[in-house]
C-alpha cells in the first residue's frame, strides 16, 4: 500500500503541551479525520507535516519527499493543496486578484479549474474578499488549494464555523476528489459528523499523544456504549473499556469492541447481579472523543 | 516571489485614491511655495510605510503560513519585503528627484544633501523595524521605526550642531558634503539593510512566521 504521508515517532514541545512521539502512515487514495480537543495537538501535527515549525524529533514523508524545515526547494509543495480554518488572503484583495497572485506561485496552477470552481461556488470575480461571506471565503480557500497539481489536502478546521449546506458542498467536492484514489484528504475537524460523513480513517489525539488510528467502518461496528450499573460495569473485561461516565442512576462504558461483549456470558452475570439487563448502544466518534476526554478529568 | 511582489502591488492599489489625493495636494502647496523638502519627505515616508501596511494585513489574516505551505521558502517571503521595500522607497525618491527637477532646477544643491539624508533616515529606520516586525509583529515594530528615526535625526543634528561650537566654518561643511556624503549615506543604508535582511532570516528560522 502506497503512502501519501509517513511519520516516525514526531517529537515536539512547548511551554506546557508536547507532541508525545506521534508515529503514522497515511494511505493514498483515502480520507482521513484526524480528531481531538482544543490544544490536542492537531494544528502542531499539521504545522509539523507542512514544515511550518521545527520539530525536535522524528521523520515526516509527504508524498515521498523527506520534510524538512527551512529548506530551500519547496517545489514538493506543488503537490500539496492547504486551507487553514481562515481564509489567508488580505481581504483587500479581488477574488481575481488571487488568481494572478495564485499563477505566480504555483507553476501547476489550473487557471480553467479555478474558474470553474468560482462558478460552481458563485464566487464573484470582481469581489473583494472582505464582501465575500465566510462560507464563500472557505470555499475560495478550498478551491485555491484544488486548483493546482495538488495530489494531497492538508485541511486544518477548514469545515469550522461554516452552516450545514456550504459544509456538505465542500464534503461533496471532497468525495469528488479522491475518487480516482489518487488523491489523499487529511482533515482535521471539531465537526465530527462531517468526518464521520467522508472520512474513511479516524485518527484522534489527545493531549499531544496519538490514541488510535482506525478505519471507520470497523471503529463504528466494533465500539459500542454499555450502560449499566457500576456493579455490572465491573465485569466488563479491562482490556476493552476505554471510557467510563458515572453518575448517580447509571454508568456507561465505552467499549472497543461490543461483539466480544455481546458473545460474552457478561449480559447474564450482569442481570444476575443487578436484576436489570444492560443496554448496548453504537458509538459514534464523537461519543468515543468525550469518553476518552470525560474520563481522563474523572482520574 | 513574482506572486508575493503581486499580492503586495494590489494591496497597495487599495491605498491608491487616498494617498493620491494627499500627493495631488501636497504637489499643488510644494509648487506654490517653490520648495519640496516637506514633500519629498511625505513621499519616502509612505514608501516605507506602505511596506508595514502590507505586512500588517499579512499578519491579520496568517498569510505567511499560507505561503510558507505553498512552494515558497523562507528567505523568498523575507526577501520580498525587502524588495518592495526599495520599490515604494525608490519609486518615492524617484519621484522626489524628478520633482524637484522640473520644478526647482538643478541648483538647488543643499537640497539634494537634505534628500539623501531623508532617503538615508528611512533605510536605517526600516533596516531595524523589518527584523522588529518580523520578531514582534507590525505593531510593536511601528514604534521601533518611529525610534529610529529620531535617534539618527538626533544624532545628525547633534553632529551638526557640535560642528557649529567648534566653529567648523560652513564652507568646510560643504566640501564633506561634496566629498562623498552622498555616496557615504546610500552606502551606510544599503548596509544596515543587507544586515537587516539577514538578521530577519534568522529571526524567521528561529521562530517562525
């Protein structure tokens, strides 16, 4: 399997957060979700994989080329499409204006694809980008960084703040895009619906450490959410809790895999004990999120 | 680079209308009273900050992180302002030169002493602001910029005026003036901006943009 990014036991800290020796490969051809809290570690990963900051350890391949910061040759970046959860332009400037601007940067730059994302968006031309709204600006954002030889998305919040209707626009033309499975998404979101919606790999990070990495069909099938008492909560085998809630009338565990739980003899010990049968639930992402964040402050 | 001189050039045509009517005026008051120093220092000083303007909305809006994503290094984004740096300069002290040209004729030798000076005052002011900027953003840097100046202004008049109590005769004064003050000044600027320039790439490697 082909991989559009590598990453080796990336190390990097600040004043109060480190990235905690996060290591992962990206497949081509796929849509990742990389998920987590604020102040997580999704932005550093990111500035990381791009060569924004320096890193203080570890190996970072994008699309085959070593990253490294400060050097000389970007021309790799070509490859590479980016919006950040801003649009970055100066908001003086016309939407025609970054065409130029965008032609003398990229040497792949498709003038014709830009403007027909300009007109399938209804992005005015002669606007200033300071008149254009916020969606309009994150689809600008989103059709500059399509519109030139770009195998690769980096997409750092670039759904945030946006309403349903322009969100589920721009996830179409994600699905657009990688559907020769040549090209790659790397997302990071607050939303997790919309990653649950595209995305084919969720990674989350919590607290500058990478917890999992897991293709989400199965992570959906397989987690599940227990809710018992906490006498029955204690038959649950440990090795497959990963988040526990409590309160006064019920506690619900999140498990990594419910199938194993359901095949147990755990509903009919739990019954015994307590009388009542625990309920099982799916899990979505961003139930697996919270649990993960609930319990760790309940420590 | 191309692209990045682009986007500053078309910022600045936003500033167009406005600072073309402060020129139209300040053009008509010079004409009326026959003299260009005020003028020619109004012009270098927009040219100089019409670089922060465009780097403060770069800042507003993360445009370097977004350059620094694209297929642009480091040292091209530092360069660049730089580089439009000594076009708004240039293109203010050209036309100040040619000003003063048609209008007050080639015998106004003093005044050409005075231009070379103010074009000088700007290029080591900016020399310190840019790695200020780039180290502690636009703001705090508008008052590194603003510090400068005075404190070359004062060292200037300082000098002039320790000239005076020794009582360097003026007609000493103008043989060093003619004896490669101007060349002497453009040469100073022209270092302290090359130093400049390379302080603020390592700035920039050091801390990011």
């Amino acid at each position: 399997m082909e991989h559009a990014i590598k990453v080796q036991n990336l190390y990097k800290q600040y004043d109060g957060f480190k990235l905690d020796n996060i290591s992962f490969e990206i497949p081509t051809g796929t849509i990742v979700g990389f998920v987590g809290e604020n102040g997580a570690g999704k932005s550093t990963t990111i500035s990381s994989l791009l060569g924004l900051i320096p890193v203080d350890e570890g190996r970072i391949e994008v699309l085959g080329h070593e990253v490294k910061r400060d050097e000389k040759d970007g021309s790799w970046k070509e490859q590479v499409g980016v919006a950040f959860d801003e649009c970055n332009f100066p908001t003086v400037l016309k939407v025609k204006d970054v065409q130029n601007i965008m032609k003398n940067i990229y040497h792949t730059w498709d003038q014709d694809k830009f403007m027909g994302y300009m007109k399938r968006f209804e992005i005015p031309l002669n606007k200033k980008i300071k008149e254009l709204s916020k969606g309009m600006k994150m689809k600008l954002s989103i059709a500059v960084a399509m519109s030139h030889d770009s195998r690769l998305l980096i997409l750092d919040e670039a759904t945030s703040g946006l309403d349903p209707v322009v969100r589920n626009e721009i996830l179409d033309l994600f699905r657009e895009y990688i559907e020769d499975e040549q090209h790659t998404i790397f997302m990071s979101s607050h939303i997790t619906s919309d990653i649950e919606k595209v995305a084919d790999y969720i990674m989350l990070v919590h607290k500058g450490k990478l917890l999992f990495m897991e293709n989400k069909d199965e992570m959906l099938y397989n987690y599940g959410i227990v809710r018992c008492t906490g006498e029955q909560a204690a038959l649950l085998p440990g090795d497959i809790v990963i988040g526990k809630e409590e309160t006064r009338f019920e506690t619900s565990v999140l498990v990594k895999d419910i199938n194993r739980v359901k095949e147990s003899s755990f509903f009919e010990e739990a019954e015994r004990i307590s009388g009542s049968r625990p309920i099982v639930d799916r899990a979505n992402i961003e139930d697996v999120l919270l649990y993960i964040v609930r319990s760790e402050k309940q420590m | 680079m191309k692209g990045l001189i682009l986007k500053d050039l078309y910022i600045l045509k936003g500033y167009g209308k406005h600072y073309g009517l402060i020129f139209l005026f300040l053009l008509l008051w010079s004409i009326s009273i026959r003299s260009f120093n005020f003028m020619t220092m109004y012009i270098v000083i927009i040219g100089s900050s019409l670089v922060m303007s465009t780097m403060s909305m770069d800042e507003a809006v993360s445009f370097n992180r977004f350059a620094l994503a694209a297929p642009l290094d480091m040292r091209t984004i530092v360069k660049s302002k730089y580089l439009l740096f000594l076009i708004t300069v240039g293109g203010g002290a050209g036309i100040s030169i040619l000003l003063n040209l048609l209008f007050t004729g080639k015998d106004s030798s003093y005044e050409w002493y005075g231009f070379i000076a103010i074009v000088t005052l700007f290029l080591i002011a900016n020399g310190v602001a840019l790695p200020a900027i780039f180290k502690f953003g636009v703001e705090k840097a508008r008052y590194v910029n603003f510090l400068t100046m005075i404190l070359v202004a004062a060292v200037t008049a300082g000098g002039f005026l320790m000239a005076d109590k020794a009582g360097i005769p003026e007609e000493n004064m103008e043989m060093f003036f003619k004896r490669g003050f101007g060349i002497g000044c453009l040469m100073l600027g022209g270092a302290v901006l090359l130093i400049s320039y390379f302080v603020s790439v390592r700035i920039v490697a050091k801390k990011g943009l």
